[in-house]
C-alpha cells in the first residue's frame, strides 16, 4: 500500500496515463452511445445545443487521448484500444432514461476526467522522480486537458442552468 | 484514496485476518508504515468516531467507519479489477497498492461502467490473497 499522492516511477506514471486514455475512450463512447439511446420522442426534443455538445465531447476525447498516447509512447508502452473500450462500455451500458440523465452523466464524465488530471499533476508535482519523458512537456499537455475538462464542466453546467 | 479511507481499509482487512481487533502490528505491515504512524492516524480516526480502539487488543471499526471501510474496499476491488482485466496488468495487486493513494472514488466509479463485477462485491475480497476471490486472471503477461 501506498501512502500519500504521489507517481514515483515510469511505470506508475505510464499506468495512470493508461487509465487517463480508457476515461476519454469511455468518454467518447458513452457520448456516442447516449445520442443513439433516446428514444424517438425524446429525440425529437434532444436539441441542437445538446446533440452539439455530445458530438464535441468525443471530439475533446479523442483528441486528450491522442495527446496522451503520445506521451505514452515516449514511456515505451501501449494503450488499450478504443475498439476494444468501446465494446465493454457497450455491454455495460445502460442509457440514462432522458435528455436531462444525457446532462448529468455528461457532467459526471467531465467532473471525473477534471479530477482525475488534478490528482495526477498533484502527485507528478510531489515527486521528484526523473520520468523518460519530459516533465515539463507532461504537466504543461496535463494542465491544458484539465483546462479542458474544466470549460467542458462549466459548459454542461450552463446547459443544464439554462435548461432547468 | 485519501490516507483515512486507507486505513479504514486496513482496518477492515486486519479484521477480518484476526477474526477481531485490528493489531497495531498487523495495521503497520499492511500499509507498510511505522508503528507509531498507525497509533497516530488510529487516534485521529477515534476521535472522528470512526474506530474504536482497546488498549492492547487493537482498533475495531464502529457502524460509520465500517461503511467507509466497505467503499474503499469497494473502490480498491475496481482498480485490481481494471487492472487485471482491462490493461491485463499481471503484476495487479502490487500495481493496486502502487495506485490507490492517486485514484479518486468517482474516477473508480466511471472505470466501474466498463467492468464485470459481482454483486456482491467486496464481501468476496480475500484479505489474505490480497484480492477477490472471484477475480478471473487472463494470464496475459503485462
């Protein structure tokens, strides 16, 4: 057991960059899968606004992981396949019952990808370990996905605000 | 996890190995800290009426602390789960203990949408394997 936040070796860090990848694929999957789970009803009022900031959501996620595998790839290691998180989100899912279910969950996946970057810059600025990559490349490409999660918090937010 | 909902775990844990109050001894070697550490962070933790301890039996966990206890173990359960099953880490429990001080509760709870894991979860977590005891390993190497 470890004790305290912090990534005190490679393989540490290439492990949470790994998790980092399966929450965006996650992310990006659900979203996907949300636009097509409502029903006919339902999608006839599932707005513009919303459907837009689904398909930005995938969008924002594939683009963190591409910018994460690349940092893998430095670390020498490999990533989980979007195919392959894709099929177990999908047989694991169960779609939120309307559009306001689509806003909340969308605001978990924010909320979470938000924190987890936290955690991570916290515990790499904890550690003075020497990583194989660039410690100022890894924390500014974390600080810009947090920034990121931040407005796509903010962002849902509003929706729902405005919405309610 | 945060270190309080570490040593609820363990608390949990050691319970369980001893069949009663969680030793000091037993709390130091399964989060790998000093005795006095332990004595501390148990002290803090009964005043938060989260654990009760005895004077040379050992700490015992109240109706509150035993509820944390059970979602941190919970959550620990996800992380070995994802990692043996989904990154097909061999090296999982290790990697789990290496992990769980970073991952938050609700970062667990979103890995938790992708992974097969069963109802009664953690009641089948082997404390003395270190894992559940119903986990199916892939066997493929890292």
């Amino acid at each position: 057991m470890s004790l305290g936040q912090r990534v005190s070796s490679d393989n540490q860090l290439t492990r949470l960059l790994q998790i980092g990848v399966v929450l965006e694929e996650v992310v990006e999957s659900r979203a996907a899968l949300h636009i097509d789970s409502l029903p006919p009803e339902e999608r006839a009022e599932f707005d513009a606004e919303v459907e837009e900031l689904l398909v930005e959501a995938a969008a924002e996620s594939a683009d963190h992981r591409e910018r994460l595998e690349a940092l893998i790839d430095d670390l020498e290691a490999e990533t989980v396949e979007y195919e392959e998180i894709n099929a177990l989100v999908d047989a694991q899912y169960g779609p939120p019952e309307d559009t306001d279910g689509v806003l909340y969950d969308q605001l978990a996946n924010e909320e979470t990808a938000y924190k987890f970057y936290d955690d991570l810059i916290t515990a790499i600025e904890a550690s003075d370990t020497e990583f194989a990559v660039d410690r100022d490349r890894l924390l500014e490409t974390l600080s810009e996905i947090r920034e990121e999660e931040k407005e796509g918090v903010q962002e849902v937010t509003e929706i729902m605000e405005h919405r309610a | 996890m945060n270190t309080a909902d570490q040593y609820l775990k363990a608390i949990y844990l050691a319970q369980r190995i001893e069949d009663g109050p969680a030793s000091t001894g037993t709390l130091a070697d399964l989060l790998d800290v000093s005795p006095a550490s332990v004595n501390e962070m148990v002290g803090k933790l009964q005043d938060r009426e989260l654990v009760e301890h005895e004077k040379y039996k050992g700490a015992s966990l109240t109706d509150e602390g035993l509820e944390r206890a059970h979602d941190a173990l919970q959550t620990y359960c996800i992380i070995e789960r994802f990692l043996a099953n989904v990154l097909e880490v061999e090296e999982f429990r290790e990697e789990a203990r290496a992990l769980e001080s970073v991952i938050d509760d609700t970062v667990a709870e979103r890995l938790d949408t992708i992974i097969d894991r069963p109802e009664q979860c953690p009641d089948c977590f082997d404390p003395e394997a270190d894992h559940c005891e119903l986990l199916e390993i892939s066997g493929r190497a890292d």
